[in-house]
C-alpha cells in the first residue's frame, strides 16, 4: 500500500466506528426516553423487609430534622 492510503483507510475505519457509537447510542437512549415517558407506577413504601439491619420503630417519635425532612418529601409530592 502506499503510505499515504494508510490515513485514510483509518479515517474510514474510524468513521464507521464513530457512526456505530452514535447508533448505539440513539438506540439506548430511545429505551431510556420511552422508559420516563411511561406511565410512573407508585412505588409502595412500608419499611425495609423483615430481619434488614435498619428496621423501623414505630413506637418511637420522629425527631425535629426527621420531621423536618418529612415535610419537605411530603411538600415536593410524589417521584415521577
């Protein structure tokens, strides 16, 4: 081959790669897209399952920042 063919063999290459890429990721990106337009399903909250490390007791009062923090959650409105 002559030695000015070899940069453009690569460019070429190089190209076919970058528009592949790109495919992928308009491919990946349409799931991603189609995902968030979906209908947002509630998502259940009732405390971590039973024997997790960080189990909830009810019998126990919130402290002020814990309010705090639950006004805030309960202010911004559910998570779409």
């Amino acid at each position: 081959m002559r030695p000015g063919r070899r940069p453009s063999l690569a460019r070429r290459w190089a190209g076919v790669v970058w528009q592949g890429l790109i495919s992928f990721g308009t491919l990946h990106m349409h799931g991603e897209t189609l995902r968030a337009e979906a209908e947002p399903r509630p998502v259940p909250l009732g405390g971590p399952p039973p024997g997790h490390p960080e189990r909830l007791c009810p019998e126990l009062p919130l402290s002020p920042v814990e309010r705090a923090l639950f006004r805030d959650l309960q202010a911004r409105g559910p998570v779409h």
